[in-house]
C-alpha cells in the first residue's frame, strides 16, 4: 500500500512540479494525499457580520464533511481514555458552550486539574488573530488545534492515554479505519490524522447567534436600556473599560472581531503570589507570569465558574472583583493599572447590574441546542 | 513501529528526490542538473562513553566531573543530513529519523540514491529544526506518539538520556529541546561516492558531560524538561564534539 502511495503521490508532485514552490508537498509536515482523493468541501457558515472575516485553516488540514464528522465521532469517545471512561465531552460539554460546571474538572484516576476547562467556540480565529505558536491552553502551551488535543489525551491526571494506545484502539476498531480513509483518503490510521479530524469538527464551533449579534446590525435598537448602559459601561475607558482585552464594537476595525476575547495573554491581577505562572511558563520570561488567554465573554452565562482557576463562581463576584481591584501583586496588566483603575473601577451598584445584564446578551442559546455538535 | 518509521522515511527520500529532481528541471537556467545514482549510502551508527561501548544499567561510566553514570534511554532525532561535494554542491534529502538505543535497526539510516562524485564534508543535526519544531502534529520519525514531544508545550524532545548517578539511587532524566538548542554538526572527511557505501559514526556520550564544562550532576541540573533551563546550554556546548566518523567503506 505504501509504495502505492508513494507513486501516487510521484505523479502528484509531478503534477504540480513546476507551479509554485509552496505547492510542493514537503516529507515530514505530513500532507496526507488530501488534495486528490475525493472527499466533500465543508462549507462553514458565518454568521452575517462575520461573512467577511473567514477563519484560517491550516493549509494540510482542509476541512470536509467526512473530516468533520469523523472528529465528531473522536470527540465523543471514550476509548481515546485510558480506561474507556472520559472522552473530549466529558469535559467539554455542549449545553455548557462546550466547558463544565466544576471548577477543576476530574481525570480518570479520581484526580483534579488546577486550571479550568475552557469553553470551546470560535476557535479558528486564533489562527488570524491569537500568538504564533501559542494558541491554545491557559497558558499558551498548545501551537495549534490539531496539538492541543494531544495533551489532554496524555495527561496523567485527565485522560491519562499513550498516543500509541490510542491509535491501536482506533486501528482494530470495526468502523474508524473506513471512516479514517473516507476523511483522508487513506488506509494509514496516524496520530496527525485523529488529531486533524477532532481540529476539524471542533473549527464548525462557531457562536455568534446571540441578541447581542442580531442588534449588531440595528444599532441595538433591541436592547433595554439596563443593556444599553450596561454596553456603555463595558466600551467606556472611564467606566468598565472591559473591551480592550475582551474585544467588542471595536469601532477602530471595518470587520470588528467582536469576539469577546483579544486572543492574547494578560495579567489581570488576580494572582498576588503566583501559584500558576501562565505564559511564563512557556516562554520562561518573567514579564509574563501570571499571564492567561483572555477568554470570551460570549456564552458568560454558561460557562462559569470563572478564571483560569475558576475562583468565582458568578459574573457578580467576577464584576466586583475587577470593580475594588484588591490588587496588590507585580505584573498585571497597563489597562489594569492605569491611574484610571489603580483603585478599582468603583462602579456604582446600577453600572454593575446593567453590566451583567449587557453580559447576558451576549448568550448563543442556539449553540448549546445546535443537532450538528451533538454526539451521533 | 520504529520499522515503520524507517519505512516512512526511505519513502520521503524516493519522494524528495524526485521533487529535487523536478525542481532542477524547472529551473531555467539551471547550470548543473544533480542526477541521483542507483547507490547509497548507509550511516551506522555506534555510541561509546569515552573508549567503551556505551551500554545501559548495570554498566557504569565515571564523567569528568566523577559521577558515577548508569543509564536507562537514549534518544535522539538525527535530521537533515547534508552532503558536501568538493565542488562546494550540497545534497540535502529531507531527513527525520529517531534513533533509539531499545530498537538497534534505528541506529541503521539508509539514503538511496544519492548521486555519485567526491564528498568532503558530512553535516547532520541533532534535534528538529524550527519549521518542523512549529509544524504541530506530524507523521513518521515526527509523530507524536513516539513520545519525543511535549504535548503540554507543543515542541520536540530533541535528545533524551536517562538514568542513574553517583551509585546513590538517584536518577537523572535530560530532554533537550527548544529551536536555540538544535545542535548542528559539520564533520568534514574525504570519499568518493560510486558504489554502496557505509559512514560509521560515533557519539561519545562521556562528551556530553565535558569539554568546555565539567558537567556536574551532583549541582547542575539533573531533570530537565523544558526549553530554558540554566542548564541546557551547558550541555548543548559540551555536545559539539559528540560525534566523529570512525571509518567510511
């Protein structure tokens, strides 16, 4: 079969041989004959403000039907644990935007993280907007989707699997190895190509159906006025100034990301003594311990409790924390300390309700119901 | 699987070839076309600590800082081999392979057809340069699954030894890695390519642990698992006299 390969492959670079350099296929980056096997285009849709700001996709990792589902199959699976008892789900839970209720999620050895689950929507547009190289986990630790997956995968205190194990699971199962070369076109079943397939349903996590969106367009005109000041309170510099990190109505960008999230690592001051450094512990500079994502704010009502570490357990204890601004360590963030808010935002009580209540708007409940993220 | 990985690998020497045969075609002004021969050439690798055979546990090896050394892995990428003619042309295949001291038919690298003339200089690295250290999830020697990757920092373990030290049941464990730390070997030599031929290579693992510095277990670092450690270039300087070619027939 290999050799097969090989030849087809021969005739493929042959084909392409004296077009441009990039379209060579290069050994090792691990292109999988996807571009001349037949498998269906998977076309993402957008919501309407977001038509014109497509997300990246890696370039050796097409998105298809075939690939989609078959990562959504992978997603729900437990044999991807070591003993057949958690799978991505467990976690990452759809009615939840993909995380879950607990503040430290449980591995299959009764152990607990120290790092909340992170929600999952929106992903792909780390790669237009998030750190080359340091996308994914709290702490930036994962280069790309396909990568992240490894590690929970292999954590002894989460899935606690060898990627080895996983693949010989997935090799003697009766239906992967026909879904694996319905996906990719091939009979090789390879760690990459698990990892590409969950990438590529986990990239089809797209939120952005919320009331927030749909006035997006209408000038908020379907807001009430709590939500309207509320929206005040969270854009204005001298009230809330929540926006820089967690971007919207950026008015400065013609196709405004309005992610809710920047895609960048911040200290926002609530560790004093660092007991979890973040990004320093990727990139060992000092200036960035206690850095962490910004996570969207989009879905807040289903994805608390809140953090990195999930201390807060709801938006009110979230707000007054950044509201008195108890903080009192080194590193945190210029927007954080700036004289503005060296003593807290001081938001009276009405600012601070119209702010959840703004923060409500920004809930997909379409996303939690949508039949396409569910298991089979 | 390690055969696997060899197996993959000759298939992306066939491939590379063959894009390298393309390219030079579609070069327009082209000078000198590099046509590929039926021959290859083998590396054959050994390891020694100092003149021994290295071997792991129960053997021992003293260091030149005086720890007493037993060891339980080696590991390593050996990548990117460039061949140096004497007119200055460099055959580069594309080369990952993972050499394990578990699995002896790694320690074998076998390049098909690599053309004929006189060579004057043997490069290689150990270790995965940066554009496949940042190429996330790949396949054959660079799957993740054999373990020579961090899965919670997305990058490559470029070599791994382990063991035990100072007869005290202490064990050490050192993975490199990190783009700073690719170490990069130029060894230059004489032959003249036109049959089947064989390069045999040592790595003298007691240089790891000396020459410029006297690497200490005993207060330099003996786990390692990261990138930056204070201690890493310590050893990476140490490395660079490593490897020497013993014989090439």
């Amino acid at each position: 079969m290999k050799k097969q390969h090989s030849i087809i492959l021969l005739f493929f670079i042959l084909f392409l041989s004296c077009r441009k350099d990039e379209q060579i296929q290069k050994p090792g980056t691990g292109n999988n004959l996807i571009s001349i096997f037949t498998a269906t285009p998977y076309q993402i849709t957008y919501p309407l403000f977001w038509s014109k700001n497509s997300i990246q996709i890696p370039l050796n990792n097409p998105m298809t039907v075939e690939g989609v589902a078959l990562g959504r199959l992978l997603f729900y699976d437990p044999i991807l644990s070591k003993d057949s008892t958690l799978s991505c789900s467990s976690c990452h839970k759809l009615q939840f935007a993909f995380t879950d209720t607990t503040r430290f999620s449980t591995g299959i050895t009764g152990q607990k993280g120290t790092r909340n689950a992170p929600a999952l929507f929106n992903l792909g547009w780390f790669s237009n907007y998030g750190l080359l190289n340091h996308l994914f986990f709290w702490d930036g630790g994962a280069a790309d989707i396909e990568s992240q997956a490894l590690g929970p995968i292999t954590n002894p205190i989460e899935m606690n699997e060898t990627l080895f194990n996983v693949i010989r699971k997935i090799k003697s199962s009766k239906f992967y190895p026909q879904l694996f070369k319905k996906a990719f076109g091939t009979d090789s079943v390879t760690t990459q190509l698990m990892v590409f397939a969950i990438a590529q349903f986990e990239r089809t996590f797209i939120s952005g159906n919320s009331k927030f969106d749909q006035g997006r367009l209408i000038n908020f005109t379907n807001l009430n006025p709590s939500e309207i000041n509320g929206l005040f309170v969270f854009t204005n510099t001298s009230k809330g100034d929540c926006w820089h990190c967690h971007t919207l109505v950026d008015q400065s960008s013609p196709f405004s990301p309005d992610f809710g999230t920047d895609f960048r690592f911040h200290n926002n001051g609530l560790q004093i003594i660092f007991s979890d450094s973040g990004l320093a512990r990727i990139t060992k500079n000092p200036s960035d311990m206690g850095k962490f994502k910004t996570p969207s704010v989009r879905n807040l009502v289903f994805t608390g409790p809140y953090m990195h570490d999930g201390r807060f357990a709801t938006l009110e204890q979230v707000v007054n924390f950044y509201d008195t601004m108890a903080y009192q360590g080194t590193n945190a963030d210029p927007f954080i300390t700036s004289d503005l808010h060296k003593t807290g935002l001081n938001l009276s009580n009405k600012d601070k309700s119209d702010l959840i209540a703004f923060l409500k708007t920004l809930t997909d409940s379409s996303f939690i119901t949508n039949t396409e993220f569910m298991k089979y | 699987m390690r055969k696997n990985t060899n197996h993959f690998s000759r298939q992306y020497i066939v491939i590379f070839s063959a894009i390298f045969l393309v390219f030079s075609s579609c070069k327009k002004d082209a000078s000198t076309v590099v046509a590929p021969s039926a021959y290859s050439l083998t590396f054959q690798l050994s390891h020694s600590f100092g003149n021994t055979v290295f071997q792991y546990a129960p053997q021992k090896f003293i260091t030149a800082a005086n720890d007493t050394l037993s060891f339980a892995k080696l590991e390593y990428y050996f990548t990117n081999i460039r061949l140096t003619k004497t007119d200055g042309s460099v055959i580069s295949p594309s080369t990952y392979f993972l050499v394990d001291l578990d699995n002896p038919s790694t320690e074998s690298i076998t390049l098909n057809n690599i053309p004929e003339g006189s060579y004057n200089k043997i490069s290689f690295d150990i270790g995965v340069d940066s554009a496949h250290n940042h190429s996330g999830t790949q396949t054959g020697a660079l799957d993740p699954a054999y373990s020579m990757f961090w899965t919670w920092n997305t990058g490559f373990i470029f070599y791994r030894i382990s063991g035990n030290f100072s007869s005290a049941n202490t064990t050490f464990s050192l993975d490199l890695g990190g783009d700073n730390n690719l170490m990069t070997y130029d060894l230059p030599t004489y032959f003249e390519f036109a049959k089947n031929m064989t390069v045999n290579l040592n790595m003298n693992v007691k240089e790891l642990f000396q020459n410029p510095y006297n690497y200490d277990l005993k207060t330099d670092s003996k786990d390692i698992h990261n990138t930056t450690d204070a201690s890493i270039p310590k050893l990476v300087q140490n490395a660079k006299d490593m490897f020497s070619i013993t014989l090439i027939q």
